[in-house]
C-alpha cells in the first residue's frame, strides 16, 4: 500500500479557492475602509478588521468537497471451487485509491462565527469522498483456472472493497486527514487577515 500524506492534497482546487476568498476579503477591506477612514489634521484611522461576512461563509461552503489525504491500495483475494479430478481456483488483483476529505455542504447552520476578536470553525467530519474507489480497468487475473461466473467475480471486487475500506479507512489516516484539513483551513482564514481562530471537528 503506498500512503501519501500532507502533500497529497487536491492544490489546484484549493489555490483557486484561496485566490477567490482572498479577492472577496479584499473587497471587503476596501469597502470598509471607504467608510470607516477618518481624517483629521493629525492622523488617518482605518479599520483594517475582516469580518465573516455572508458572501464569504458562501464562498467557503461552496468549495464542496475538498481531500486531505488520498491513500492508493492493492489487495489480492482469490477463491477455490473443489472438483473431483482437480480444484479451479481464480485469484485477482485489485487496485483502489481512497480520498478522504469533508464536504463543505455538510456544514451546520452556525458552522463559522465570531466570538470577540476571534472566529470559531466547525468543520464537517472526515469522510471518504469517492465511494467508488476501486479502478477496475486495472484489475488483473493473476491465476484463472476452470470456468467462473460473473458473481464469481462480483464475490471477489466486494470481498477487495471491504479490505481496503478496513485498511485504508483507520483512525490513523483519519487523524492525518484533520490535520492536513487544519492546516489548510487555517492558510485559509489567514488569507483573510483572521489571525485569531479556533478549528473543532462536528461528530
């Protein structure tokens, strides 16, 4: 199984979000800035603080789903039918890559707010985000002796399909996946000039 971690992150995706949010806090700081500048004959005050403003909130939840850690995987499983003069066996290969991530959808109603001069986060829980993971273009006959029906094989994918789901899907990956998610949230909130802020998980 080849695990990627940290830097095994959908970056194309989040720089196009990051750059977008990023426009929107500067619209916003420009916008308040309009209106909160004071001149005098001494000095020129501006309030330079972001708020989390609706079209923000909008802007964030509309990144949808968003991965954290893709974990590609192998797993061999095979079957014998026992005969008479000999046993037909078939074992195969197969391929799968699970992406763990959250989708911004899944949000709750107050899932980012103010408190004092800090932002409180909920994010959604980590999830695995492609349910479909397994690459059957990739699966391989490694052995095929005697004649097998295609529930046979159906048989086989399933039994892969929950070995890699128990493998690749442990408290271990989840973990790392929140991490990463963290880190890139918090990138995220600093974009908008927000230094203060708390991220927690929602169960």
């Amino acid at each position: 199984m080849d695990k990627t971690g940290k830097n095994k992150i959908t970056l194309t995706k989040l720089n196009i979000m990051l750059w977008a949010v990023a426009v929107i806090a500067v619209v916003v700081l420009v916008f308040g800035f309009c209106h909160t500048a004071k001149t005098s004959s001494a000095r020129l005050e501006v309030d330079d603080r972001i708020d989390v403003t609706p079209t923000i909130i909008t802007s964030m939840k509309q990144i949808g789903e968003w991965e954290f850690l893709s974990v590609n995987d192998e797993e061999l499983v095979d079957t014998i039918k026992r005969g008479f003069l000999r046993d037909d066996k078939l074992v195969r290969i197969y391929y799968g890559k699970l992406s763990l991530g959250i989708n911004m959808h899944d949000v709750s109603p107050r899932w980012i707010r103010q408190q004092g001069d800090s932002v409180l986060v909920a994010l959604p829980k980590i999830e695995l985000l492609d349910k479909d993971f397994i690459d059957e273009a990739r699966t391989k006959a490694f052995i095929e002796t005697g004649s097998w029906t295609d529930a046979d094989r159906d048989s086989l994918y399933h039994r892969a399909y929950a070995k890699m789901l128990t493998r690749c899907l442990t408290e271990e990956n989840i973990k790392t996946a929140r991490e990463n998610a963290s880190l890139q949230f918090g990138k995220m909130l600093k974009a908008l000039g927000i230094e203060k802020f708390a991220i927690s998980w929602q169960e």
